[in-house]
C-alpha cells in the first residue's frame, strides 16, 4: 500500500523519510522498552534489578530465575489449563460472533436495533459489579470451580459481534443479491457466500479473545477453587511470596514465559488480524 | 433448509409449487428470521443469562443494604443518598473521567500518528516490524506489566527518572504526587491500549482510495492541510470505532492505578471501578457498590450515545 | 466460479472442519479437565481450609495436607490456596463463596482480618481450648502472649496464632561501612536514627535515600506513631481473657493482660501524631527519606539490596525475601525500631479462623491444633518469609544460611517491649486503613500538606467508625 503514500511523504518533503524512519524507530524503542528490561531482568538475580543505568544485555545471565517458577509452581498444568480455557473461549466467540455478526449485518428482523444495542450495552458493565451475580448464576448450573464455569460465560463477545457486523457489512452487498438470484436462500448464502470471506475477521476476534483472557485473572480468582484448576496468571501470583518477599526475578520471568503463547498467537495471527481489522473500523 | 421463494417476481424459483405463490414473500422472510434466531442465539441466551441477569441483579442490590454475610435489608434510595454526599465516590468520577479525557485522546493521537507516519515511503520488512512492535503491548496482562512500570517510574531509583537526568533535568515524583500519579497511570494505560486504535487506523488508511489522494494533490493540497481535509473526513468512521471502544474501555479503568498507586496519593488516582472494588470486597458495602455500578453504567451509556449523535456530523462514510 | 477458487475453497472447508474435529476431539478428551472431574475428594465432604497462596510455598501446603493425613487419617481435608495478590483479593474470593454458601470451614486470617471475622464469621475457640488444655500448654508456653492477645476479640479467642511479623528496623551493612557508622545500639533514639540518616546522606551519591518505606497499614506510619506513644485510634483492652492467661501463662508473664484490643475513638489530629508526621515530612523535605509509595513494598528489596537504600522497616519475612534477592547474610542486619516516647513496636500476626458455617467444627479444630505444632510449622517456614509465633523454633541454624546476624532482635521485640501491639485493627479495618494511606500520601505529597491531610483523616475516620460493619 506504498502507492497513495507516494504523494503523501512528498508533501513533507521536510520530513524526509529518514527522519520518519527514525521518529518510528526511538517510539517502537520506548514502545518495547519495558517488555525488553522485563526480559533482562528475568535474567539476572533481583539484587542486580536497580542498576542504573540500566543494563539491557546482563553481565552474568543466569536462568535460575526461571528454574526457580517451574520448581515452586507446576506450569505444565496452569498452562493446559489456560489453553483448555483460551482455546475454546477464543473458538467459541469466532462461532457466536460470526454468527451473530452475520444476522445484524445481513438479515432483517424485528427487535434488531434493540437486541444490537443490547449487546453493545454489556460492553459497558464493569466485571467487579456483576461477579458476585455471575457467580450465583454459575452456582445454580454447578459449573463453579470448573474450567468451563470460565469458558461458558465468556462465549458471548459484545466486542467481537460488533466487529463481526462491521466486517460483514463491508462485503460487496452484491455477492448475497447475486446469490439470491440464483435461487440460493439466506442460509446458503451466509455457507456458501459470506463465511469464506470472514476469515480474517474472525481471526481478529479470535486473537483479541486469546489475548484478553489469556491473561485474565480477576474471574479466574472468584470463580476457581482447586488448585487444579488455576490458570496460568493465578500461578504466577504465588511467585510474589509472603508480603512481596518473592525475587522479583522470579516473577518476572514468570511473565515471561506467559507471554509466549501470546507473543506466539500474535505472529501466527498477525496477518489475518491485520486484513480483518482493515475492514473492521471503516463500514458503518 | 432450502428457501422456496424470493421477493423478486423475475427470478424463477428452483421448487416452485403450486400453492406456494400466495405464501412465497413471507415465506423468505420467515427463512431469514429463522436464521436470524438460530444465529443469534448463542449470543443473546448467553448475555442474558451471564450480563443481563446479572445486571439486573445489581441493580436490585443497589437498592438493599448487604454485607454479604447477614442477609440483605431493603433500604430504598439510601445507596445512591450515601453515594452522592460520599466526596471519594465524586473525586473518583472526576478522576475518571479527566483520565478519560487524557488517555483517550493520547491514545487516538499517537496512534493516528504513528499510523499516518507509517503510511509514508518504506520497506516492507520496515513497515511490519513497527506495526508488530506498536501492537507489541496489547499481548501483555495488565497487572504484570503494572508491576514492572512500577519499578521503572520510582521516583528515586527507576530507569524513567534516570533517563529523564541523562537530559539534565530533575527528577520526577511520578508516582507519589497528585498530578504525577494521574499522568504516570494515563502514560502506562496509553502505552499498553495504543496498538489498538493504531491498527484500526493502519486499516482505516488502507482502504482510503488512492486517486482520492492523487485528486488532493492535484488541487494542490499539501502536508498537514491534506491530511486535515481529505483524509481525517476519510478516516472519520475509524476514529468513531476507535473513540467509542477507547471511552467504553478508559472508563473502566481498574489494574493499572490499582498496582500503580492503589488510587493515591489522596484519592487523585481513585477511578470508579477502584471504588466498585472497594466498597463491595473491602467494606462490604455491596448495595452502594452496586448503586455505583448502575452511575458508571448510566454515565457510559450516556456519553456512548452522544458519541454516536455527535457522529452523524462528523463521520463521513464514502 | 473457477477452478482454483474451487479447490481453495474445498481445501479451505476441508481445513475448518479439520480443525473443528480437531477442537471437538481435544474437548472431548480433555473433557474430565474441563469439568474438574478428575480432581480426586472434590466436594466429598472435605475439611476444606483457605489459605492465602502466596503466603506458603506449594511444597509446603503439600507438606501440610499430608501431615494432617498421616495424623487424622478419618478427616478428609482439602486446601484452597487461593491465589490472591493481597488481602482484598483474597477476601473477595471469600465473601463470594460466602454468598453462594459455598465457604472453606478455616479461613488464614491475619491481624488486619482478626476482629472483622470474629464479629461477624467467627466462632470462639474457646470451649475446645479449656477441653485440650492440657494438649495445648506447650504451645502457649512457647508463644508470647502479645500474639495471642492479638487474636482475643471480647474476651474470646478466635485464632492460634502461628507466624507473626514485627516492624523492625533493617540496616545495608555496606552502607553503614560508607557510612563509617557503627551499628546502632539496641535503645537507640529517634535523633540517634536522624542522625545516622544524614551520615548515610552525606556519604553517598545522588542515587541513594537513606530511609525508605512503604504507605501501608503494617509498617507505614504506626511504628512511628507507636514510639511517640500514641496511636491512630484510641486503644484499650476489652475486659475478660482470665480464663486463658490464669491457664496457660505464669502471673508475671499475664499481667495488664485483658480479652483483646478495642480500637474506638480516632485521633488524628492528637498532637503526638500530628508531630510524627511532622517528623516524617522533615525527613522527606530533607531527602533522607523518599515519599512513600503505596503497595505490598515489593520495590524495597530490590533499592535495599542494591546499596540504594540504608534503611528501611520490616520483619522476620524480610529475611528470606533479601536471600532470595541474592543479598548475602552479612550484608543487612537488623535492630529494633528506634525509641522516642516509647520502644513499643506494632506487629501483624495470623492463623487459622473458624468460620460459623462450617458443619465440621470439632475436626476443623483438630485441624488448628495441628498447624500450630511445632513439626507443622518447621515443614511449612522452611524459607524465613515470615517469624514463626514459636519462641523455640527461632533458632541459630534457622538463620545461619539467610542471617540476619542479630535475628534474634524478632522475637526480642515482644519479650524486651511486653507492650508491643498488633496493628490497629478494628472491625471496619478496611475503610480505616484507606483513609490513613489516602491522607498519609496526601500529607507527605507537599510541603505544608500535613495539618489540614490529617484533620481531614480524622473526620473521615470519625466516619469511618461510626458505621457498623
């Protein structure tokens, strides 16, 4: 997409494009200063962490920080958990966004304004009001203290439905008439017309879904009793110890090795995010 | 399912039968909303069942007195008396808003620069680097990255501060002053939420059309005055999305001034949310923490909505 | 519709349901995982204990459900380690499962939860000590009365108390060696402490404060507010108690002893407090001390370990914590918190609280008795992230790997100031500590700020505690 910018970086001739290149440069460096200085610092020992200045490559790197995680909590299991969790949470909200997404895009029915903003309305509810509610609803279907007390709740995505509208309502409306012409029905076209096109766009909500709850904690606390069955962020929690008396390497590196899969997701799904989320924020 | 009928008289109809023509208007329309239904349902049973009820639950509380362990006692419009003479509950909307305020625009312009920035002449390999890094922060949790911020924003020891004297100038209280503590908290917020209006603005761009540019050049529309009068109205529809989801998101606020300043010094980073937490799980005071709840609710809501009026001014769809 | 897109879209539908077989496959197999079938003795009617995660190693909550086994084979026993940041995490977890009435039958309690559990959760232990006196006579024996006054409500006791942690001061031995100080005498003053400060000061760079602490309710500004002699809010003792101190503990040892702490009227603006902040607002306008931020202090071992800091308040868990950052024994050391008034220190101490709900009492409290046994307690502080409540297990082996040199200064702090107290901590805890940490950051945030900081603390505390909780 270098074309239409071809006018645009010639219009500032005063900002040449090294100079942009290094503006870029020094934001991305502030951008991913922190995460690098958290890296580094899950390679060294805690009382080397206040070095000024500070020190991005460590003189004496050490992985102890990270055998020190994996003997005091048992990832392997916390990280089952968290997949087993943000596996299907992700793929549960690509189903019902997709399909939701869909029927307020692209079907006619009564009540769709209201039912649109309703969904809309759920983004705007602070979990610390309803978790006490929620926790009552979870109790009645015998769901608490399961992994899938956190999965099933979170299958409804207001974000993601919306995103999904947007997506389908920036495909050609075209393609569904000329269906329609050739005598396929509603159902048909969705199959055979509009899913295709919807890949990248679910692999936004799929993404965004993998990232949010990937690193959620706060339902996790209230809803998991058994050890068994804590995610990854409430095992880090143990690492800060007794009154913050943990090696804040420790911790860190705790972070670190969460941030894998993440990190991983992210490169994996960066292209289709991208192409969906180039369509997501321009249509009505 | 196979559909029967359509709306169109030209269109011949693959099982036409013959009772079917008084019938065959409605009956695609009943397809449709049969699966509309279908499609719908997962998404609206769940949010009944797991927001809605829920909701209406709270709003109920707010209108009873409970601790949690004695059972409720109806106390009418108490809640919300309490919570308007409670001068912590008022700072925290301020506090709340002003953040809003702050992140938000922050958020939109960085990333509206950056992604205009972007758009300019370079590799590709360039290009996808930058745009990984920009976005690099959202794959984060916002708690553990609170925690490392904390470190480097210390007023005495932390890297910010030391940066900030390579300059020659002094050290700042970030985290221990009124107005530090509230910037600190917007900064760290921004730095995480950027990337995310960032690439809706990548994407905005892209599908900008490119003779629109060339046709601005040609009328001799140049730099900041092309990018204020032909691609901002472009961008219009972009910049909604990113502001609506950007203010729903800021006024909810919670991790970062929870593990940044636990709402200090005073009460000068105390959001809403901070207040909800408080009152409901420390002082078990679950009815005026849901009365709080049911004001940030309406108070989204509101400024939603008057997002979305003020847009059909300002947003302009090709 | 040509070939290629024809076969892109085959191998495309071919792929979605390649991965929804695969989704349904991995559901299906991992299905036990999902719904928690596999965790062996879930809701079988188990003791069921909530401890706050953090706060034990796993190993050692392992080590605990073990013992416990080894001892009451008949008593099923399941622990929940709630995985929580800090109090108010750990209590929402709580209260939620108190809501649905799903509650643990013990709750880990600390001082800042004491009287707010037995005023409206607890039950007295009281009936099942006077039963196995005799049992528990060593215990008492080997914890000071302080802790268990600590955990006396109305007379009542409602918590064994098993670790406990007073305010001591550390000192970086590396920077009193720059210094060219000595170290401090154990009746050290408050000017002997200024004076030491400005020593550190002066000897070193601009990237160093001598004093740093933490703007929390342990440790923040109580200990300063104990050694002027006063307090944030008025204290008494609640009347009765004798039944325990005439049992358990000899006539020197149980004097002044009552049935627990009363914290009533607020006192903010009391003049002994206004010039304790005076005194730490001079310390900051002086930059001997850095304003205090607020949080669980997790910074402080870091800027202490490295030399950047002199001094700082904590207890025995700071031990562990400056060993594991990789501080060598000799490098700190430890004295008690210097006097001024008074040398009476603040402490927070903690244990097992028996919840009212609970429909197996009688095996909760064996379960009580048990973690307050010496074998228990060696298994579960393996690391000195905390001071065991048992005089005896404080010993020269304990802390010869981690130091501190004087370590025996923690358990000192109760025997040498027998009116070292719990941090204030009444029912409506949580409300009065916001309120001090709000106007304590307010206060120290600007010049000038502390008058009218602290006469706004005391109308809201006066709030604060006319509520009842």
């Amino acid at each position: 997409m270098s074309q239409p910018t071809l006018t645009l970086s010639r219009a500032r001739h005063s900002l040449g494009p090294w100079a942009r290149i290094a503006g870029l440069t020094v934001c991305a460096l502030l951008t991913l200063g922190p995460v690098v200085w958290t890296v580094s610092t899950s390679l060294r020992t805690p009382a080397e962490s206040f070095e000024l200045p500070p020190q991005i490559i460590p003189v004496h790197p050490s992985t102890a920080a990270y055998h020190g995680v994996f003997e005091q909590i048992d990832v392997w299991l916390l990280a089952l958990n968290s997949t087993l969790v943000t596996a299907l949470v992700a793929l549960g909200q690509m189903v019902t966004a997709g399909l939701a997404g869909y029927a307020f895009a692209r079907l006619d029915f009564r009540f769709k304004k209201p039912l649109f903003g309703l969904v809309l309305a759920t983004m705007m509810v602070p979990l610390q009001v309803t978790i006490v509610p929620v926790f009552l609803v979870l109790k009645s279907t015998g769901l608490t203290d399961t992994l899938l007390g956190l999965i099933v709740p979170a299958f409804p995505t207001a974000f993601g439905t919306f995103l999904m509208r947007q997506y389908f309502l920036g495909m050609p409306k075209d393609l569904g008439e000329a269906a329609m012409l050739d005598g396929a029905g509603p159902w048909r076209i969705f199959r055979s017309v509009y899913a295709p096109l919807a890949r990248p766009g679910l692999a936004i909500v799929g993404v965004l879904a993998f990232n949010y709850h990937w690193n959620e904690f706060f339902r996790p606390l209230i809803l998991e009793t058994s050890g068994q069955n804590y995610t990854l962020p409430l095992g880090l929690v143990s690492l800060q110890g007794n009154l913050g008396t943990g090696s804040i390497s420790v911790v860190l590196a705790g972070v670190v090795l969460s941030m894998i899969p993440a990190v991983a997701v992210f490169v994996v799904g960066q292209r289709p995010l991208r192409e969906g989320i180039t369509s997501a924020g321009v249509n009505r | 399912m196979t559909d029967t009928g359509t709306r169109i008289p030209a269109v011949r109809t693959r099982a036409a039968s013959p009772g079917a023509a008084a019938v065959r208007p409605s009956a695609r329309e009943r397809g449709t909303r049969l699966l509309a239904a279908l499609f719908l349902a997962p998404t609206v049973v769940g949010i009944v069942v797991f927001t809605v009820v829920p909701i209406v639950g709270s709003v109920v509380l707010s209108l009873f007195h409970w601790n949690v362990i004695d059972a409720p006692g109806f106390a009418g419009t108490a809640n919300y008396r309490e919570i308007f003479s409670d001068s912590t509950v008022l700072v925290s909307f301020r506090n709340t808003l002003v953040f809003m305020v702050f992140a938000v625009a922050a958020q939109l312009l960085i990333a509206l620069g950056l992604a205009l920035t972007l758009n300019g002449r370079m590799p590709a390999w360039l290009r996808s680097v930058f745009r990984s890094a920009f976005f690099f922060p959202l794959v984060l949790s916002a708690a553990s990255i609170s925690v490392v911020m904390k470190y480097l924003f210390n007023q005495d020891f932390g890297v910010v501060n030391w940066l900030i004297g390579l300059f020659g100038l002094a050290p700042v209280p970030w985290l221990t002053s009124e107005h530090g503590a509230m910037a600190t908290v917007v900064i760290v917020y921004v730095w995480q939420q950027f990337g995310f209006s960032f690439l809706l603005f990548v994407g905005g761009l892209n599908n900008i059309p490119k003779e629109i540019h060339e046709a601005a050049a040609l009328d001799g529309a140049t730099g900041l005055r092309k990018h204020l009068a032909v691609t901002l109205p472009l961008l219009s529809p972009t910049l909604l999305v990113a502001s609506v989801v950007g203010i729903i998101n800021a006024l909810q606020v919670f991790e970062q001034p929870y593990v940044l300043t636990d709402g200090g010094p005073g009460d000068s980073t105390r959001t809403v949310v901070m207040v909800i937490y408080e009152k409901a799980f420390e002082q078990l005071r679950f009815g005026e923490a849901s009365a709080v709840g049911v004001l940030l609710f309406v108070l989204i809501m509101a400024v939603t909505a008057l997002q979305f009026r003020l847009s059909r001014r300002f947003v302009h769809y090709q | 519709m040509t070939d290629s897109l024809l076969s892109r879209r085959a191998l495309l539908r071919y792929g979605a349901y390649g991965a929804g077989a695969a989704a349904l496959a991995g559901t299906a197999a991992s299905w036990d995982r999902l719904t928690g079938a596999d965790i062996p003795g879930r809701d079988d009617g188990s003791l069921v204990v909530a401890t706050l995660g953090s706060a034990f190693a796993p190993a050692g909550v392992r080590a605990l459900v073990d013992g416990f086994r080894r001892l009451h084979p008949d008593i099923k026993v399941r622990i929940n380690a709630v995985q929580a940041v800090d109090w108010s995490d750990f209590f929402a977890k709580i209260l939620t499962q108190i809501a649905a009435g799903t509650a643990p039958d013990l709750v880990y309690v600390a001082t800042e939860g004491v009287q707010l559990f037995a005023r409206h959760l607890g039950v007295p232990l009281d009936r099942w000590v006077r039963r196995d006196a005799a049992e528990l006579k060593e215990y008492f024996a080997d914890v000071h009365p302080s802790l268990v006054e600590s955990m006396m409500y109305e007379g009542s006791l409602y918590q064994l108390p098993i670790e406990f942690n007073a305010a001591d001061m550390y000192l970086n031995t590396r920077v009193l060696r720059r210094a060219g100080a000595d170290f401090p005498a154990a009746d050290w003053t408050r000017d002997d402490f200024t004076a030491l400060l400005r020593r550190m000061k002066k000897a070193s760079d601009s990237h160093f404060t001598p004093y740093f602490w933490t703007n929390r309710l342990w440790g923040g500004v109580v200990p300063w507010l104990f050694a002027n002699g006063t307090n944030l809010l008025a204290e008494s003792k609640a009347p009765g108690g004798s039944w325990l101190w005439d049992s358990f503990y000899p006539a020197d040892r149980r004097r002044g002893r009552g049935g627990g702490f009363r914290w009533t009227t607020p006192q903010a603006t009391d003049d002994r407090v206004v010039e304790a902040y005076d005194y730490l607002a001079s310390l900051v306008h002086d930059g001997l001390c850095t304003r205090p931020e607020g949080g669980n202090g997790q910074n402080l071992i870091g800027v202490f370990s490295t030399g950047r800091v002199g001094v700082t308040p904590a207890g025995g868990f700071w031990a562990g914590g400056l060993h594991l950052a990789g501080m060598r024994a000799d490098g700190f050391d430890v004295q008690y918190f210097p006097r001024r008034h008074t040398q009476r220190h603040q402490f927070g101490a903690a244990g097992y609280a028996l919840l009212r709900t609970s429909k197996k009492q009688d095996e909760a409290w064996e379960f009580i008795k048990y973690s307050a046994r010496r074998e228990t307690l060696g298994e579960l502080f393996t690391t000195n992230q905390t001071t065991p409540a048992r005089r005896s297990m404080l010993t020269t082996a304990r802390y010869r790997e981690t130091g501190p040199a004087h370590w025996r200064v923690f358990y000192d702090t109760l025997d040498r100031f027998p009116d070292t107290g719990p941090i204030p901590a009444p029912p409506q805890v949580a409300e009065v500590t916001q309120v001090l940490l709000k106007h304590t950051g307010t206060a120290l945030a600007s010049p000038g700020a502390v008058g009218p900081a602290l006469r706004r603390m005391q109308g809201d505390l006066e709030k604060a505690m006319e509520r009842d909780v």
